[in-house]
C-alpha cells in the first residue's frame, strides 16, 4: 500500500526494520536536545505529515526497548492518526522513571503501525446475547 508523506525532518521516512516488523520507528525532529524529568510529559515533533486511505489509521506506540530499559512512554498509548489528519504527526512522551530523560535530535522515540479499521454503525436495542462471560470485568477470568 503506498502512503502519501511530507518529510520536513532532518531524517529519512520511517522504515521498517525488518522484513516482518509491523511498526516503523519515528524519530525525534527537535532542533535541541529535550531533557524529560521524571512524571514529566512534553510532545516531540517528528516533521512528517502523511496522508492515510479511507479506513486506515496509524497508531503511534512505545518503543519497548525505551520503556524497559527508561521508562519513557506514549502517554496516551497507542495515539491515533486518523485518515483525515494532515498536521504534523507528534509524540507525546512521559517519564516514569526516577531519572531525568534526554531526547536528542534524531532519536528514535516510538513506533508507528499502520492498520486497517472498521467504521461501524450503532443499532440501539434493549437487550445483548448472553455469553459465558456476561458483565464480568477486570480480572474477572483469573490471573492464571
């Protein structure tokens, strides 16, 4: 599938990094380094714009190295990019960690994925089918 992009980074497009990874890294566009304290959030530009088809979004993640190893992560994990979104892709970035974070120009700060979506249309009624579930919720099915 071929995505349209404008590329106002200092960087190359988003790649994937392997033949059967399903994200791409984004990379930080800052013009100067970041420094992220600790419960911290600021949102990164990254200088792409791109345009999606009807039914596509671009969900933008953590990069589980960075979350691991830092505690840096998308705050509001995963973001969505809808189709009809032109400005500028952001990534908004949290420190849980203890120490303070440095995000340096270049730096790859989260993922992106492509997916395919459902538009769907609500059709109101009184009552659901019941299943084996029913209204159980969190950790209604057990921790084993």
């Amino acid at each position: 599938m071929k995505v349209k992009i404008i590329n106002k980074s200092n960087y190359p497009v988003p790649a994937y990094a392997t033949e059967m990874s399903a994200g791409m890294d984004l990379k930080a566009n800052n013009e100067t380094p970041i420094t992220l304290n600790p419960l911290e959030r600021t949102m990164v530009p990254t200088g792409l714009y791109i345009e999606l088809p009807q039914g596509y979004e671009a969900q933008v993640r953590p990069r589980s190295g960075l979350a691991a190893k830092k505690g840096i992560t998308v705050i509001n994990a995963p973001g969505t990019i809808d189709a009809d979104y032109r400005g500028e892709i952001c990534v908004l970035l949290v420190n849980l960690s203890n120490e303070p974070f440095v995000i340096n120009p270049g730096e790859r700060i989260a993922q992106m994925v492509v997916a395919r979506h459902e538009t769907v249309q609500w059709e109101e009624v009184e009552v659901l089918a019941d299943s084996d579930r029913g209204a159980g919720g969190f950790g209604s099915t057990g921790v084993k």
